[in-house]
C-alpha cells in the first residue's frame, strides 16, 4: 500500500466528522520529507476552528495511522482572525 493510500484511509476514518460540519479535506502532496500538504474543503476552507480541527484531529489521525508522516499541513488554512472566517451553523 502506497503512502498516498495509508493517508487516504487515515483521512477516511475522521471524514463522516468533517462532513457532518459540511467540510472535508483532499491531500495535495506528501513532500519527501514526509510532510503532508492537505487542502481544506468546503465549510472546513473558512472556518477559524481548522487549524484546531488540522492539528488536534486530522494531524493525529494521520500519524497514528501513518508513523512515518511527520506533520500535516494546509495549503489554505483559515487565519482565526480572519474578518471573512465564518463558524458552519452548528458551531454558532
């Protein structure tokens, strides 16, 4: 099993959550360092809570999975600070 498809079934195990908020998340690159670049989709691209939501369930999940992954990214993360940022309904 390629590394791109251990990513997958990591990403698999915690999408039925970041769907339930109308997000979801596609890999953009694994670097040869072993870094995964993910891109944030749907209401996951501008909620100020994804960089909590990368870190603390996308991130964990995948290096769980996938030890030798050494840490996650986004390529369009959400600052949570950002005037445009906007919390999907039932964070509100």
């Amino acid at each position: 099993m390629s590394l791109t498809d251990q990513v997958e079934a990591a990403l698999d195990t915690i999408r039925p959550y970041l769907e339930a908020d109308g997000g979801n998340v596609s890999i953009e690159e694994i670097t040869p360092e072993n870094v995964v670049k993910l891109k944030l989709l749907g209401s996951c691209g501008s909620c100020p809570m994804s960089i909590m939501t990368l870190k603390a369930g996308i991130e964990q999940a995948i290096k769980k999975a996938v030890p030798q992954i050494v840490s996650v990214e986004a390529v369009n993360l959400t600052d949570i600070d950002d005037p445009n940022a906007v919390l999907p309904e039932n964070l509100r």
